[in-house]
C-alpha cells in the first residue's frame, strides 16, 4: 500500500490478502492483487492517492 494510505483502506488491502491467501494464491501475486483493487477503489471513489497529512 502507498504511504498515507487511510486506515480504511489498509483493513481493505489486508481482507483482500488473506482472501486471496485462503484460495492458494502465491504471496506475490495476492500482494499485486489487493494493492489493485483498493487502488480500483480508490480511484472509482475520487480519493487522492496519498492523503494530505504528513
């Protein structure tokens, strides 16, 4: 996950890991796979990539 990435979306990425886990998908393309879909997520919903906070 990018740095500055919002509480809500890290518990996002770690579901969609461990989802991806329980399947038997290998750890590298689990990791790719989550980071994808929260970004898919966050680009849908209109989200900067980092947050404003330093």
């Amino acid at each position: 996950m990018p740095a500055g990435s919002s509480p809500m979306r890290e518990r996002q990425y770690e579901h969609i890991k461990d989802s991806h886990e329980d399947r038997g998908v290998s750890k590298e393309k689990l990791e790719e796979r989550a980071a994808r879909t929260v970004n898919k997520q966050r680009a849908e919903h209109g989200e900067p990539k980092t947050s404003g906070k330093s």
